[in-house]
C-alpha cells in the first residue's frame, strides 16, 4: 500500500511562511523533509548564526526519529518559530563585536594585526576553516597595514548585514 503524502503546512503568520521558504529550498523531494546537513544552512538562510553545537541542538530537537537523517517540516516549524521569538542564535550586535576586539587589543590600538587576528579565528573558540576566514580577510584587512582596524571592519558588517543604524563614527 501506498504511503500516504501529509497535506502541505500552510503558514500562520510571517514567521511561519519566512521559516517554511527557507525550509523549502532545501525539499527536494518535495516531501516536506531535508537532509540533517541543511539545517545550518537553513538557520543562517534566516537571519540565524548558530555554532556548531547549537546547529546540533537544533538537528536533536528535530530529527525524525524513525528515519534519522532527515529533518520533516512539521517538528522543524514549531522549534524555529520559538527560537525566532527568543531571539536565539542572532548575530552579535555592533556593541558586542567592539568589546570583543578591545578585548584582544590589549594595547588599545584600536587594531589587531592579521597574525593575532588569525591566531584567534583559526585556533581559539570555535575554529574558522582557511577558507572562512580568508573570506572574511577580503573585508576585514587594511592591504596598506596589514592589520584589521576594528572600528571600521565592525562599521563594514553592519552595513553588510543592512544595521547601518548601529554603526560607528570612524
């Protein structure tokens, strides 16, 4: 006997039909179901910056528990409209990445050296591939200095990320 397809989700609401877009990219059987491996890729498709463990989180809270692997539309709709709310795994605000860099530069030059800075990215924390961080060196470094002045790097995400609101006068 056939298995029987689950009618398809309608949204509720804006956040139901921004979160069900996203999800959707990501069915290519049309199934209403993604590959586990999305799910990062769905989070940041939303606004979302997840680590690594919180990716995880996400995948244990919704994973299908028959069929591992798979991720179906109807466990990952309510998790993420309560993350969202929450305001859980959002981007760092211009004030927080500030604080952060002055508190590596301890000399208060008001920029780190690309050593430093790759020292920090590539083995602190949670690690930058060579291939993240490099693209994020293509905003980040002054070719002239060869240092990244905080201030102004922090000014070029926010306007990168549409929060020209929060920036800082350089």
């Amino acid at each position: 006997m056939a298995r029987k397809e689950e009618p398809k989700i309608q949204p509720n609401n804006d956040l139901e039909k921004r979160i069900i877009e996203a999800f959707e990219v990501f069915d290519h059987s049309g199934k209403q179901v993604v590959d586990v491996r999305e799910i990062g890729t769905i989070l940041r498709s939303l606004g979302c910056c997840p680590t690594e463990a919180e990716i995880q989180e996400v995948i244990l809270a919704t994973e299908n528990k028959e069929a591992t692997g798979n991720v179906p539309l109807i466990n990952f709709l309510p998790f993420m409209c309560k993350v969202m709310i929450e305001h859980r795994f959002y981007p760092a605000t211009a004030e927080m990445l500030l604080a952060a860099f002055r508190y590596f530069d301890k000399e208060g030059r008001g920029f780190l050296t690309k050593e430093r800075f790759a020292q920090l990215m590539l083995e602190e924390g949670e690690p930058f591939t060579q291939e993240e961080f490099d693209e994020m060196m293509q905003t980040a470094l002054d070719p002239v200095t060869n240092t990244i002045t905080y201030e102004y790097y922090i000014n070029q995400l926010m306007h990168l990320r549409g929060d020209i609101k929060t920036t800082f006068n350089t």
